[in-house]
C-alpha cells in the first residue's frame, strides 16, 4: 500500500515546454516548483502547489519530436463544486491560452467544459464537487 504521504507527479512530454508550463501555471493558479536543463538530454518544468498531494511536470526530450496528444481522452478532470470559483477558474484558463472545445465524451460537458492545451491534451473543469 501506498502511504497517504506520499505525492502524486504526473509527468508529460511536449515539445513547447515554456509555453505549456505557462498555460498550466497561469491557467491552474500553480507555481513552478522545480525545473531542470539539459539533464541527459532533457529539459523539464515540474508546477503545482506547495501543500497540494499532486505535481505536474513537463518534459521536452531535446533529441525527439512527441507531437500531439495520442487521442482526446487523455484528461487532466479538477472538480470545483463552487459555482463562483469555477466560473473564475474557466476565465483564467481562456486568458491563458487554452482554448475550450467540445468533449470527445458527452459526460463531461453536463457539468463541466473542456480545455485543450497547443499539444491537444485537454484539461476538464467539473462544476461539481467529487463523490466516492
């Protein structure tokens, strides 16, 4: 078993690191945490939040080209039950730079919109709050 302390870090290649780890610091309200150059060959941004139990980080392989998003169901979902806040946090990834789209699966546009990044990876904000 994994212990509760433990940190989740979801990590992602891209080869637009500066402008995607822009998007998702400015879009989210993350901070960069941490980074590194040329570190065998890679370039990476980890943001997030101090006391939060997750990370993002982005890398970019300087020897390789990864393209765009494998298919639209590759999904970031944050769930904000506050009607006012989401409304705010939807208005801070449009002037970011994500553009919302239509979401490949319906669910997700019942409650919630759906945000694509420059690489096609997509981020959904649910006007809801999580219910186990």
């Amino acid at each position: 078993m994994i212990p509760s302390t433990s940190i989740l870090r979801i990590a992602r290649p891209t080869d637009n690191l500066s402008v995607v780890s822009q998007m998702y610091a400015e879009g989210l309200g993350f901070e960069v945490l941490s980074g590194f150059s040329d570190h065998d060959g890679f370039d990476g941004v980890i943001i997030g939040h101090q006391h939060h139990a997750y990370h993002l980080e982005f890398t970019h392989d300087r020897n390789m080209r990864v393209g765009r998003a494998p298919t639209p169901e590759n999904l970031l979902i944050f769930y904000i039950g506050d009607q006012k806040v989401w409304k705010e946090s939807c208005e801070k990834m449009r002037k970011s730079g994500f553009s919302s789209v239509v979401s490949h699966n319906p669910y997700w546009g019942l409650l919630g919109i759906t945000f694509e990044d420059v690489d096609g990876y997509r981020v959904v904000l649910q006007n809801s709050e999580w219910k186990i």
